[in-house]
DNA sequence: CGATCGACCATAACGCCGTTATGACAGGAT
DNA sequence: ATCCTGTCATAACGGCGTTATGGTCGATCG
C-alpha cells in the first residue's frame, strides 16, 4: 500500500469540525474537505463511503468533545455545586461551537435521519456523566432518591432546550436570558427534586 | 401582467412545507418545488429572491402552525390544565411534523444564520400565547406572582428541550421518556413555581 | 382604444455540489 | 518476480442554486 497514511481520516474530520466551527454547515463539501486535508474527494469515499457518513462522524466527534469538556469540572465535596459547574460548562461548549452544536442535535434533520447506533452511543457516554452526577447528588442527599437517569434526563432537556432557544435567538423575551431563564429553571428543578423539606 | 397568480407564492411555501414533512430538508429543491407547484423556477426568485429566503418564509409557516396548534386548546376554568393542555398540543406539533419543527429551530444552523425580524415576531407571537397562559396561571394562584415571560421562558426551555431529545432518539436513555422525563419535569418545575403553601 | 410598460415567469446557461468509474501506484503475500 | 489489495488522483455525470435573457400578458394612460 501507498503510506495508507491513516492520520487522513483523523485529518478529514479535523478539518471538517473546524470548517463547520468556522464557516457554518454550509461551507462543508467534499471538494473543500479534500483540499484543505491536503487529498482527493477519494480518501473521502475510501474512510467514510461518503459525505453523510463523514458528517455523523463529525457529530460522534462533537459529542466526544462535548463529553470532555464536561468531564474537565472536578468532583468536589459538594455534588449539588458540580452539577451546576457541570450545566455551566455543557453551556458553555454550545455556545462556543454553535455550529457545531446544531448539527450534533440537528443532524437527525441534515443529512436524512436518526443516528446510529454509534453516535448513539458516544451521545449517551456524556449523558452517562450527568447520569453520574446526579447520583451523586443523590448520595449526599441533597435531592431525593429516585431514578438518576430519569432526574438526570430532565435537567439535559432543561438544559439543551435553554441552550436550544439561546442559539435561535429567541431567548431574547427576556432582556437577561441566562439569569431569568436558565438560573431559575435548574433552581426550581432542583428545589422540586429537593429533600422532603 | 400575465395573471400574476398571487397563490404562486403561497403554493411555494406549502409544496416546500409538504415536501419537507413527507421527504424530509434533502429533497427540498428549486427545481422540485417549481415543478410540484407548476411552475418554474424563476417564480421562486421573483417571490422570494432564492432558496433561503424561502425555507425562512416556510419557517414562519411553521410557527404559525404552531401557533394555531396551541391556541386550539380552549381555556377553561382551569389555567393550570391549560397549561398542561399547551404543553401536550406542543409536543403534538413537533411530533407530527418532525422535520419542519426541526428546520425551524435549526434554520439557524441551515442557512446561513440568525433569525429575521420577522421570523422572530412569528416565533414570538406563539410564545405570547404561552406567557398568556402563564399570566392566566398566575392570577388563579396556582403558581406565585413574578415575570410571566421569564417564567413561560422556563417552561418553554423544559419543553423545547425535551422535544429536541425525543426526536433525536436520545431520549432513550430511559424506558418511557413522556413519563419519566417530559411529565415529571413540568410537574416539578409547577410545584417550584407553586404558591408557598 | 391602442400603445406602452412592467411584473411575471419559461428557457437555458454557469459553476458548484456529491458521487462514481477508472486507473496509477505502492507495499505484503506467494 | 508476481499478483493482490488498499489507497488515492483524475475526470466525468447528473443535479443543485442562481443568473441572464427574452417572451407574454394585464394594467395604465394618451
């Protein structure tokens, strides 16, 4: 074989994730992946069969970052205090990768549907994390025990719609979104899933 | 002029809204909408200007329908039942038309960015509804008296959200996300929000 | 009432796109 | 030394959004 160089699929979605970062999902074509990966539109076809495939590759990525990026908040002695730090961080990749963001999300609506099994998977091992969180939430007792992953789910849906609507840009009903919208709503969340008193 | 056929626009806009519905963004084209419409494709650009302006106008289309959607449940006696009312006709929407819903939230990602103004008064016209509702919940005493924008924002987030995570899949984290995650979380968020008893 | 005008839209072309066919080329296996 | 196989470059195909051009009418006005 000819080098089978095998950085280029590592490079193709290198460079696919910073040309969507950069200029938005509608700069991403093969032919512009290509040059700027330094190879054919071929090497496309060879390491993901096509461009679809390379996009859902993109989004595994994507949640892999998002995943680290979440991971980087440390466990500190009060758990409530690290799901907080833990939202503030998952907001915090949204907004500064929105396109990217979008896509991971949106993906479903892009190219022509439902992840697979895969992205699934990587999506569901950063979920694991909030999973983690809450449980320990759980165990010092600062809200009350019942399913972690059910509790958990309802903050990502808080939390992804905030950020959801904070990126369409209608968040702005409110002059303030993050301190009239997000605050309050996680608060409340967890003021309702509180101790009995 | 030579019949200047003022439904081609709308026509446009309702073939591009069905279109999308049964096949999906991939299949929108100028071409294949002038030929379902009976036209060509300069009706398109002489109406519109070019295809992102028209997948905006078809966007607003979605929010009005949306808007209709929920304005169909009748208030009755009991504001907070029309608040859950609001919420399960919501879902309804965005579980009916998955695409649309999507494009509308993602169009941001899709085009090229950003609301319009006028995109933005559609979409907020339909949150007005929901701040009406919230500020009819208020004055029944169901829950304390504090911004209803702020507050309907909240409910909005949890609801966007939770429908984002449905229809991408990831909702299966758990067996049945409407009970576990969807009801539990607008039932928390309304005991939060509840009078202090 | 007929000439004129201008909005509407059909046709055809341009440069892009994703994708495919084809083939050159470079090792590993034989 | 031979073949075989995975890798990628070249070039083509159909379809895309868009634009240029021109024909065709209804409205307007002398």
């Amino acid at each position: 074989m000819p080098a089978p160089d095998p950085d280029v699929r590592r490079r193709l979605i290198e460079v696919a994730a910073d040309v969507l970062s950069e200029e938005g999902p509608g700069a991403l074509s093969a032919r512009r992946l290509a040059r700027d990966a330094g190879t054919s539109t071929m090497a496309l076809y060879t390491h993901f069969g096509g461009m679809p495939a390379l996009v859902r590759a993109v989004v595994a990525e994507g949640f892999a970052r998002l995943y680290d990026r979440v991971a980087e908040v440390e466990p500190s002695a009060d758990p409530l205090a690290d799901l907080v730090a833990a939202a503030v961080a998952y907001r915090g990749y949204a907004l500064a990768d929105p396109h990217l963001y979008l896509v991971m999300f949106g993906s479903a609506s892009l190219g022509e549907y439902r992840l697979t099994e895969t992205e699934l998977e990587v999506g569901l091992a950063a979920f694991g994390q909030l999973v983690a969180v809450v449980e320990r939430v759980m165990d010092a007792g600062a809200i009350r025990r019942s399913d972690p992953a059910a509790v958990a789910g309802q903050f990502w849906a808080a939390l992804h719609g905030y950020v959801m609507i904070e990126l369409s840009g209608l968040s702005h009903v409110v002059e303030d979104p993050e301190a009239q919208i997000l605050q309050p709503l996680l608060t409340n969340l967890l003021t309702a899933l509180g101790p009995p008193a």
